[in-house]
C-alpha cells in the first residue's frame, strides 16, 4: 500500500526548487474497456468492474461510517465531495494507494493478503486496505488558510502536508491506525500486531544499525528500503501515541496545514519544527527516545554471536537472494542482480562438513569440490515464488507470477527439464479470494480454507501448505479425498513452510518440513515439522542467528539451507548441519524438546485457540443499500490538476487529467519556448486497453533554425505491447503516422499568422525488444540490453520531396554503457543531421514531420549538413560511486541531503555524408551526477539529479568553433 507520489511530489518541487518534471505516464487498473460499475453513498462515488460488484457493495456498507470515524478521531472535517474509489483485482498481491493526482482518488488493488509478505494479518482485506488508504486521504487533504483557495485554482496536487511531514509519519499514521483502531479478531490486524512485519526494524536494531526519521522516509534507496517508513513509521506513531496520547497524531497533522516549509516538520537551522513545538523535545532526542523504547520491546538476541550458531553454518552464497529450492542435494536459488536461476551441488560441502566434524580428512578431491561455482540455468525475475523438485520425474516445478495480454498478474505453474533444458507451461493455479480468512472465522466448513504455496507429496498425494484462519496462518493440509486439517499448534507467526523432505530409503510415512517462526518481539527462527512412521512432532530452535532464519529448506535429512537477512536489503544463504537433531540426541544445542503435534479440523482448531469471536462482518446491512447509478467507462475523466511545467528552455502549464482507471489520460500544454522566444502549445490524448495503447497528439512549435522556423504537427501512434517471462523483458510493435504543417520563417509578430509554406506527412512502423531492469546495487543504474527498429515513409506537399528511411538501435546498459543508432534513406528524398531530420529533393531540403530516431548531438548541434545516413554512437564508463550521506542544515529551509556522487567518462561519436565523403564527428565527455534530496516531506524520497557535463568536439570547425561545451541538468524521479 502506498502514496502514488509522481506528479504530487514533482508539483511540490516546482514551488520548492523552481524545476522539475510532471508526471506524464499512465498505468491501465483494468485489463479491459468494460464499463465500470458505479455505487454512490453520502461521501464517496465506488466503482468497479462488473466481477467485483459483491466487494463494491461491501464497501458501499462500511465506508461512509469509517470515513466519519477517522474524521472524527483527526478532528478534521468531512469532505463537501464525494471521494472516488476504484476496486481492481489486476495485481497478484494485496496492494492499494491514494493519490492527489490528478485529483484525488483511491485505488484498492484487492486479493488475498500473502502469508508471506507484511500485511499477512490482514483477514478483512478490503476493509483494511481501505481503512490504510482513507486515512491518507483524510490527512493529505486538510489545507489551511490560503491553501483552499490555491488547491482551488491549481488542483488536488496542492497540499501543504506534502513538503511538511516525512513519509514516515505519512505511512507510519495509516500503519497505527490499520493496528490500532482497525477491527479485532484471533488476534488484531495490523502490521503493528505482527511480529513477522516487525522483524525488519528488530534485525537492524540487532545489527547495530542506527537509522534517522529521514532515512527512513525515503533517504535511504537501497532495494526494499520501500518498507522502513510503513514499519518505523509506524512504531514511532506508537511511541508517539503511548508517550503522549493519541491525540498527538492528529495535532502534529494539524500543525502540517498551514505548509509553513521555513519551520518545518523537525526545523531549520534558525526555527523549531511543529514535530519539537508539539512534543516540547528536539527531534534528534525525540528520535534516540524511540529507538531506546524500541529495542526495550525486543528480545534479546543470543544468537548473533553466540556460541549455538557461531561457526555452526557454512555460508554459501551472498548477496540479492529471491526464492530457493533443493533436490538430489542440489541447491537452486534465484540471484535478483544477476536475475538468474543457479544451481549449486551442496551434497559434497553437507558430507565434507560432517566427516570434518567426525575427525575424517578429506582428500585433496574432495576438498575441491567446496569450490565449485553456481551454474546459471535460465534467466528469471523476482516474481518467481516457488522451485520444487519432482523426484520421479527430475524436473522443477516452479510457481512463476506471469502477465497476461490483458496485464493481469496470474500465478502459473511451469516446468523446467533439467536434462532437456526447456522451460514448459503446466497451467494456471488457483488463487485465494479475499475475504476468505475472515470467512474462516465464521463458517466451520472447509471452503474458506485455502493452502498457500502447497506441495504434494507424490507418495502419500497429500497436499502441505499455509493456511489462513482470521489473522492466523498455520501448517495445513488435504487429504486425497479432499479434507483440509490443519496443525494443533497457536498462532506463532509462521510464515513459511517448506516443500516436505523425504530420504529415498524412509517409508512414506516419514516426511520433514523446515518452518520459519518468529516469537513476539523476536527475531525468526528455524522450526522443524515432522511425521515418523505417522507420528508427528515439531522441534522449534532455541534461538536465532543475528540475520534470522528465512525460508528455510532440507537439502537431506541431517542438512538445512536457509537465508540469513544482512545489511541494506542482502541477504547470505547459509548450510547448517542439524545431524544431532537427525541421531536424536536427549539434548540439543539448537532446538527445544521435541512437542507432539497432530492435525485437526478448522473448526476445532477454532474452538480450541478462538472460542469467542467478536468480529463482524462490515456490510450493506451497517448502513443501508447503497445507491447504484449507471455503468461508466471513464469516471472522474474531467478532475484535473493544473501545474507548472518546465523542461530545459521550455516552461508553461500542464492541464493533465486520468480517469479513475487509468485508461484514457489527456494533458494539455501552453507555455514559452525561450530558446526562440515564441509560444509553444501542446495536447495528447492516450487511450489504454490491455496490451494495446492509442495516442493522438498535436502541437505547434517553434524549431530553433535559421530563421526560425514554426512546426504545427498532429500524430498518432497504435502500439501493442507485451510483457514477457520473465517479466523485465517485452516485446512491442507500434504504427504511428504524422502530420505537419511548416513554416519555414516564424516572425515573433506571426503568432496568431499560422501561413504554411509546405505541409509533411510521414507513416511507419516499429518493433522495440528490451530486456533492461534496474539493478540492485548502488547507483542502482539500468543493466540489459535492448533492440529497435522502424521503416518509415515520408512525403511533403512540394512535388519530388520524400522517400522511405530505415533506423534502428541496440543499447547494453551496465557499469559500461554502450549505445549504437543509426538511419539511413536507401533510395534519397530522406535527410539527417545531428539536431535535425529534413526532405531532400534536387539538393534542397524541408523540414521533415517525424522526429529525429537517434539522441540530439549537443556538440554539433549547429552542424546542420544534411546527409542520406547517419549513425551516432556513445561510451560510458563509470568511474566511481560514492556514498555520502551528507546533510546540510541552513536557515529558513530545510535541509538537503547529498545520497552519491558519480562519475562518468565516454566518447561520442557520429558520421554522416558530406558533400558524397563520409565525416566523423566525435568528442570525449566527463560528467558528474549528485543525488541529493530536499528533506522536505515527501520529497525527501526523491532522487533530485544534479548534472554538470563538459565535453569536447573533436572537431571544433564543425562545431560552431567552440571546442568546449558545458552543460548543467537537473531532473527530478522517484527513482
């Protein structure tokens, strides 16, 4: 769950830093152009599709009570508006955001919360991710003073809170409030109420690591620092409450109203912020004070050096680790850098090991093979959740999140045959509803009952997997003849079960299960489920090592792999012998005396654990029927935000609008070109279906030529596109045709005198490939590659002027950037330059309606010679990347922070015909990039980058004379 911020935080650095970018892209939350259904109540307008009307009218029955209830506990008033909501179920995972822009809305992306992920707890999802969602929009929307007025004028976009408190009292309030004054149950929902969410913030504190309320709002950027603000935030909102009330939420919200950026939320350099004016404490003592308070609600951690696991786990692999799986003592584990499946034979470390500690040498073969590298099979992504080995058949099978052409996430079921090599589609799986833990409460048949991440036994036909009953999850299985039971044990936080465990020479009723358990306040820790000849019993370790035990897994009967959690987002999966536990020893180092376990039907489970349960089931019948008005295909399509624009020489006013689903989004454009001192205006209208997007644009503007020159253009573009396995690569193809009219002198009094000297048209195709992601390690830069290509024709209204051109490009991203582009005109009536694209007829030349498919050459920019090919070329090289950290308090403002400096060289370089001889124009660059933020609000997590290049043209005469170019950037993005 989330603040969707793009456009909200751009805006807000337009006022503060007077620069920026908006947001522009769209993102479809509807696979289809069905109509939606439309449910209206006294303060919000739901809509839906039409599967989802059951959950709409749910909505509908609780809404208006909670929007009241939090109204009243912020002590703020009810919006005069109805609020709009959208139900999507287009994503796999439990998600949902709140947003101001373009207007305000909130999306609730419903399913099943995963037994694996931090809202686990979450049994009434829709009323949690609501309640998560409503609270952002109750306290991102008080304005006061002459905020009103302003967001009036300028839009939703416009609210003070937003360069005021940090995102970690943004998230760190809906976390309080979802655990707080959410509903009851087994236990209360709520990442607060679950120690498995809390674990993040514990193994860092366990760690040593000390982490500032600016870290922790978006400062700190490595993967999976998404989740400090939710999880710190939400213990401060804690302390905060328990220290000084509850009330102390809603004052510290209220201070945040009236925007005043020159205090602050924790002050400048001259001024107390309204986070030290409302405790009367200064926020770094304030902050030491939580942190105290939090490790006094910890567990002591025995384990991070202690004598239990010290030197008792052999670390085999570290790094960025997804997923892992073993068979035939064969370990198969994802590495998310590299985004590849490995696989790494750990059967020989396991026996080296054991015979070590037995007082047995090793061979010099032997000991050999401890050195063995892990061999890439295929590549994947991080949406690959489970790798179980079929031991008749010797394959993987593998659960794999994949996107369908509608842009559906669908859990799949794939098959990897490791002597073939081939990677084959099985079908899809099944997928839990939501709402249906808190079914379990209710109704004591089995239906509700759902196994998560299961695996069959091939021997016995039963299936293992997690079950959730309210905010618990449990070991669960089916029968063949299709009974579920689950454990006898409480609710102990388990998170994860393992496929089972079965020496070749055990009889079928004899299997073992790794669990991952974590105590209250604690750090996970390994437990051991297992059936000997039908008994069952489950062992659960004494303590834990400092990084805890993740998804552990059995690589054979006396040997378990599990991932050991380690600084900024890393992770080291470790091999721990247990042959103790295995040879049964009366008394163990590592575990607790065995406890004997049997399986039971829910509903006993329920009367066992739960025998009084209070929770209700919010509905229509808490309020009414709601009123349902007719289906819409774009609601809320005319809600717009109005905001200041710039981008290099041009600045004016966006009026952008989406609607509630994301399909169809428009922008209109008016501002000033001071490159050439004229007027510049600009429309778009993009349409989104599934895999197919349609735009339409036009626009007139001035090109920066000799005289200047006036372009009025109107283009449109159909483009198909399709995610495929895995996810970082696509596949796209577009048809796109232009239109313009051009004018070849633009005089500053011909404004209003749109007089066409000739008029262009041009119509192509293209095909682009890219299997580029983001890289996991500081500076996060792209890695991959990346392919296109287009053909083209074009023609102008003076007779003989035209022809067809052919360009593509190919790009490898890395430390070491390299990128190749290239067009050419076979048969002439198609010019290019390093600025510009021209018609070509007899030795003369117009300019061309379609844009130039290669980067502009800043450097011979001037050099306007037009030629029947170009091709154009860069070298990048990453020099250094260094990790500041640096802040700087000054006086009336807040602080800046620097994250990184880096520094870059390479070379360009082009060529191109002149006068029938090819020419090269080259230059060398060095550029630096800072990364700093504002430490203001939200803007805190974005990445703010300062960029000063000097380059130098190897060929100055065909550079204007000027030798040495400079160039300064900044640009502003969330990531």
């Amino acid at each position: 769950m989330r603040i969707k911020k793009n456009g909200i935080i751009h805006a807000a650095l337009l006022l503060i830093l007077l620069g920026g970018i908006s947001g522009r892209v769209q993102a479809q939350l509807l696979g289809s152009l069905e109509p939606v259904l439309h449910f209206q109540t006294e303060s919000f307008d739901i809509y839906a599709p039409p599967n989802m009307e059951p959950e709409a009218e749910r909505l509908a029955g609780f809404a208006d009570k909670t929007y009241a209830m939090l109204c009243e506990f912020f002590g703020v008033k009810a919006s005069a508006r109805r609020i709009p909501v959208l139900l999507s179920d287009i994503e796999y995972s439990l998600n949902g955001y709140t947003t101001l822009y373009p207007s305000n809305r909130i999306v609730l992306l419903l399913a099943s919360a995963d037994p694996r992920s931090q809202l686990a707890t979450m049994q009434d999802e829709l009323y949690s991710v609501f309640l998560h969602e409503l609270v952002h929009y109750v306290t991102l929307n008080e304005r006061a003073g002459g905020w009103r007025a302003l967001a009036w004028l300028s839009g939703d976009w416009i609210a003070p809170e937003v360069w005021m408190m940090p995102q970690a009292l943004v998230e760190g309030t809906a976390v309080w409030v979802e655990s707080r004054l959410g509903e009851e149950g087994i236990g209360s929902p709520g990442r607060l109420n679950d120690p498995a969410a809390l674990e993040t913030v514990r193994l860092e504190r366990a760690r040593g690591q000390s982490r500032s309320l600016w870290d922790v709002s978006g400062l700190v950027d490595f993967y999976g620092a998404g989740n400090l603000p939710y999880l710190y935030g939400g213990l401060f909102a804690d302390f905060l409450s328990e220290r000084y009330g509850p009330d102390m939420l809603g004052r510290l919200w209220r201070a945040s109203s009236d925007g005043n950026i020159f205090r602050g939320f924790d002050g400048t350099l001259t001024s107390r912020g309204i986070l030290e004016r409302e405790t009367r404490v200064p926020p770094r003592q304030l902050w030491q004070d939580f942190l105290a308070w939090v490790d006094d609600g910890s567990s002591s951690v025995e384990g991070g050096g202690g004598a239990i696991w010290t030197g008792g786990a052999q670390e085999l692999f570290s790094g960025y680790v997804g997923v892992a799986g073993a068979g035939e003592g064969v370990l198969y584990f994802v590495d998310l850098e590299r985004r590849g499946l490995y696989a790494l034979p750990v059967k020989a470390m396991a026996e080296g090991e054991s015979a070590q500690e037995n007082g047995i040498e090793k061979s010099e073969g032997e000991g050999e093979k401890k050195n063995v590298r892990p061999e890439r099979l295929f590549a994947v992504d991080g949406m690959l959740r489970n790798i179980f080995f079929n031991v008749k058949s010797e394959a993987l099978e593998l659960d794999w999140i994949r996107i369908d052409a509608q842009n559906q996430e669908i859990p799949a079921r794939y098959r990897y045959d490791l002597k073939n090599r081939t990677l084959t589609y099985e079908y899809d799986l099944p997928v839990a509803a939501p709402g249906s833990a808190l079914q379990a409460l209710h109704d004591e048949s089995e239906q509700n009952i759902f196994l998560y991440d299961s695996w069959q036994d091939s021997e016995t036909s039963i299936r293992y997997g997690l079950a959730r009953i309210g905010t618990a999850v449990l070991p669960a299985r089916q029968l063949p003849e299709g009974r579920i039971e689950v454990a006898n044990i409480p609710n102990n936080a388990m998170r994860w079960l393992s496929p089972g465990s079965r020496d070749q020479s055990e009889s079928p009723d004899s299997v073992r299960f790794a669990l991952s358990t974590i105590p209250d306040k604690g750090l996970s820790r390994l437990a051991v489920l297992e059936e000997k000849k039908g008994s069952w019993q489950l062992s659960i370790a004494r303590d834990a090592p400092q990084g805890g035990v993740h998804q552990p897994i059995f690589i054979d009967a006396s040997h378990i792999v599990y991932r050991e959690s380690k600084e900024n987002g890393q992770a080291a999966l470790c091999l721990l012998d247990i042959s103790e536990k295995r040879q049964g020893a009366a008394v163990s180092d590592r575990f607790s005396a065995p406890i004997p376990i049997d399986w039971i039907l829910p509903s006993e489970w329920l009367a066992l654990y739960a025998p009084e349960i209070h929770t209700a089931l919010p509905g229509p019948s808490d309020q009414g029927h709601p009123q349902k008005s007719r289906s819409t295909l774009f609601p809320a399509l005319f809600s717009t935000s109005r905001i200041p624009y710039a981008n290099g020489s041009l600045i004016g006013l966006d009026i952008i609008a989406s609607d509630l689903t994301e399909r169809l989004a428009w922008v209109v454009f008016a501002g000033w070109d001071f490159s050439t001192a004229r007027p510049a205006a600009s429309t778009e209208l993009q349409l989104g279906a599934g895999a197919w997007q349609f735009n339409v644009s036009a626009s007139d503007q001035s090109v920066l030529t000799t005289p200047v020159a006036r372009k009025s253009t109107l283009g449109t573009t159909v483009t198909w596109h399709r995610t495929l396995l895995p996810s970082f690569r696509s596949i796209s193809a577009n048809s796109h045709a232009a239109f313009a009219g051009v004018q070849n002198n633009y005089s500053a009094s011909g404004i209003l005198n749109v007089v066409p000297d000739y008029y262009a048209w041009a119509t192509g195709i293209g095909l682009d490939f890219s299997s580029a992601y983001a890289s996991r390690k500081s500076p996060y830069g792209t890695l991959g590659f990346s392919l296109s290509g287009n053909v083209e024709y074009e023609s102008a209204s003076t007779a003989g002027f035209g022809g067809m051109s052919l360009s593509g490009s190919a790009s490898l991203k890395g430390r070491f950037d390299a990128s190749l582009y290239g067009a050419v005109a076979p048969a002439g009536g198609v010019a290019f330059a390093p600025a510009a694209r021209y018609l070509e007829s007899g030795g003369s030349y117009v300019l061309s309606a379609a844009d130039i498919p290669y980067p502009v050459y800043q450097e011979y920019r001037s050099f306007l010679n037009p030629s029947p090919w170009y091709v154009f070329g860069e070298a990048q090289y990453r020099l250094f990347s260094l990790e500041t950290g640096w802040h700087l308090r000054l006086p009336f403002m807040p602080a800046f922070a620097l994250r990184r400096i880096v520094g870059n060289i390479g070379l360009r370089g082009a060529g191109l015909d002149v006068s029938g001889a090819p020419v090269i124009l080259s230059s060398a660059f060095a550029q630096a990039d800072f990364d700093f933020a504002l430490l203001a609000g939200l803007a805190a997590e974005t990445h703010t980058h300062f960029t000063v290049e000097a380059a130098w043209a190897f060929q100055p005469g065909k550079a204007g004379g000027r030798p040495t170019h400079i160039s300064v950037g900044l640009q502003t993005s969330l990531e």
